[in-house]
C-alpha cells in the first residue's frame, strides 16, 4: 500500500513535469506572432495543395469518362 502511493506521488511528478515540456505561455505575448505567421503560412500551401489535387483529381475523371465512352462506342460498334 505504501509503494503505491509513493509510485502515485512519482507519477503525478512525471505527468507535470512532461506536461511543462510542451506547454509555454510567455509572458511576452508578441513571441506568439512567428508562430501564427508560421501556421497561416502552413494553412495557405495546405489549401493551395489541396486546391490542386481536386483539379487534378477532375481532369483525371473527364480523361477516364472519356476513355470509357470511347471503349462503349467500340464495343457498340462489334
């Protein structure tokens, strides 16, 4: 019983501890504009990539249905 409060109290150390690892509120809040320049940044070239893959991804449906119409019509033909 008494280890498992000792290991409790040592975990509960680790979880903050790991916790300060990757939460930082500064104190300066002007250190938060980098990082919201960085993300818009990310966020415009996800959207442009993602713009591109659909009109990408049409023109690869018009080239398929038209290939298919072309097999139909052979096939029509025999």
């Amino acid at each position: 019983m008494v280890r498992s409060l000792k290991y409790e109290g040592m975990s509960e150390k680790m979880e903050s501890f790991v916790l300060q690892l990757f939460l930082y509120f500064p104190e300066d809040k002007s250190e938060y504009i980098p990082a919201a320049i960085t993300c818009f940044i990310f966020l415009i070239g996800a959207l442009i990539t993602m713009r591109w893959i659909i009109n990408v991804s049409k023109k690869e449906a018009l080239k398929a249905k038209k290939l298919e119409e072309a097999l139909l019509k052979k096939n029509d033909k025999n």
